[in-house]
C-alpha cells in the first residue's frame, strides 16, 4: 500500500515537472515575441514622433515621460493619431507642445474652505 502511495506520488511529480519544463520552454519564445512587437511599436511611434514635433518639443517630452509616463504615453499617441489622420497641419514646436499639455493634464481641485 505504501510502496503504492509512493509510486502515484513519483508519477505525479514528474508530470508536474514535465509540464513545468514545458511552459518554460514555450514562454521565452513567447517573451521574446511580445518584446520585439513592442520594440517595433515604439520605433513606429518614434519614427512619427520625429516627422512632426521639433527637437525641443520631443525633449520636453522625453522629460515628461521620466517623471509622468502615463501622460506622455497620452500624449504622444494623439500626436500620432492626429498625424495619421492628417489633421495635424503644421509642426508641433515647445509652445504647442505646452499647450498640449496642459489640455491633457487633469483639473486640479481646489478645496475651498468655508468658514462657519
């Protein structure tokens, strides 16, 4: 009875270790796959980037993106929208770009105290 128990259990830790090794092997092509359609993504969104924002405008927001990545993120996908769709007529330079900006930046509330 015990040497049963003990062969089910020897059974049962090899399939685990099986399927283990398995998902191992197909996650880092998996991984690997996933990393270079991102890398390509943002060679695409960079590559559009440079066609229409001028060198102090993408500075401004390269330092946006260290401090604020999600915002950055916002941003530079609408400029990419706004220049795939062919709204965007002109370059956008450090004054636009501010001006982006703070549309995109939310409302900050101010608590006004009222005094009884």
């Amino acid at each position: 009875m015990a040497d049963d128990l003990e062969a089910i259990r020897r059974k049962r830790l090899e399939e685990m270790q099986r399927q283990q090794a398995a998902q191992q092997d197909n996650n880092p092509q998996a991984a690997y796959q996933q990393e270079q359609a991102q890398a390509e993504r943002e060679a695409k969104i960079h590559a559009v980037l440079r066609q229409v924002t001028t060198p102090d405008a993408r500075e401004r927001l390269t330092r946006l993106k260290m401090s604020r990545k999600e915002l950055a993120e916002q941003v530079e996908s609408q400029i990419v929208g706004l220049a795939q769709s062919g709204r965007l007529q002109s370059t956008i330079d450090d004054e636009k770009m501010k001006a982006l900006l703070t549309r995109m930046q939310p409302k900050k509330h101010d608590p006004k105290i009222t005094r009884l």
